[in-house]
C-alpha cells in the first residue's frame, strides 16, 4: 500500500512538473539599419579614413529600440531589439556607407588599427522615438568629430539632425522612421565629409 501511494506521488509530481505555469515568452524580432543613400559615381576626394566606435547618450546604452514619453521616461519597445549594440550598429552602418560612396576609399575600423590620417568619431546623442503634442518622432542626432591623426587635434565638427514623424504606434513603424532619420543624417555626413576641405 506505502509503495503504490508512493509511487503515485511521483507520477503526480511528474505530471505536474511537466506543465508550467508560467506564459510562454514571446520571440524577439532584431532589427537592423537599412543603408544609406550614398553616391555610386565620382572621383574619391577623401580617403584613409577610420570610423570609430561613437559615444553614446545615456538612454542609447543597450541594443532596445527605445521611446521617450513626454514626460521625459525612457522605455523600450517590448519584444524588438537592434541586431547588435547600438555603438556597434552605428559604426557599422557608418563604414557601409563610406565604403559604397564613391567619394571615399581605404575605409576601415578604429579596431583595426591602421595608419589612417583621418578619423570620423563622435557621439550619437539620440536614436529614439520621442512623444511630442504632435504625435511621435523619430529623432536621430550625431554630433561627428573629424580627426587629423597625424596632427593629433579635431580638424572640424559638426552636429547633424534629423526628424521624422511614427506613421503608427507600432515597432515595425517605429523603426522605419529611425531608419528614414538615419538617412537623412547619414547623407548630411558624407556630403560634410567630401566638402570639407
């Protein structure tokens, strides 16, 4: 008798050790940056440039698409996530772009190491949906640092923005208006990059 209410015991405790209580996660969909619009013919006017992993704004430091209410409160779009960090996925977007323009060549990364006479750092102070009285935005912000390595000191500066206005309150809109603001930043670069002498 002790050893079949025993051993149904234990059926029941695998019986309930099978079933979970808790709800099952939902998947996490990984967005990446669609590349900018650059230009596909041209003499190079500027070359051995390196790209530098760029300093961040504080609401920028992990890889979450993130929303700021108009109370200044930072969340995170639920279930979505960058591919990568968010240094990392600007670095790497920014060198894309400067190797597919035909004004650039000898592009490579700061973690390479190369003896490269200009570096393009600087500090990414925004790549959020923001709330407005307007409705959202996706703002994007760049504050870009071209160094003359060779002469150690800033050759020249400049802060570059753009916004565009969330067509729904959804992640996939969300990140299609980052990725619209990105561009217009990212063009707004390279054009600064070629022009300045």
């Amino acid at each position: 008798m002790r050893l079949s209410t025993f051993t149904g015991a234990l059926v029941g405790l695998s019986l309930l050790t099978g079933c979970s209580i808790l709800p099952e996660a939902k998947p996490i969909d990984y967005y990446v940056m669609k590349p900018m619009p650059v230009a596909s013919q041209g003499p190079a006017v500027r070359s051995h440039i390196r790209v530098a992993t760029p300093e961040l704004g504080d609401a920028l430091q992990l890889e979450r698409i993130v929303r700021i209410n108009s109370a200044g409160g930072v969340m995170a779009y639920p279930n979505a996530k960058w591919s990568s960090s968010i240094a990392t996925l600007w670095q790497n977007w920014l060198l894309e772009g400067l190797w597919r323009d035909a004004r650039f060549e000898h592009i490579s990364s700061a973690q390479q190491g190369l003896d490269n006479q200009w570096q393009l750092a600087g500090r990414l102070q925004a790549l959020q949906v923001e709330e407005t009285a307007q409705g959202a935005v996706a703002v994007v912000r760049f504050d870009a640092q071209l160094i003359d390595t060779r002469q150690r000191r800033l050759h020249a500066s400049h802060r570059f923005s753009a916004q565009v206005p969330v067509a729904a309150n959804t992640t996939a809109a969300a990140v299609q208006a980052l990725q619209a603001a990105s561009a217009e930043v990212g063009q707004q670069l390279l054009d600064w990059l070629a022009a300045t002498p």
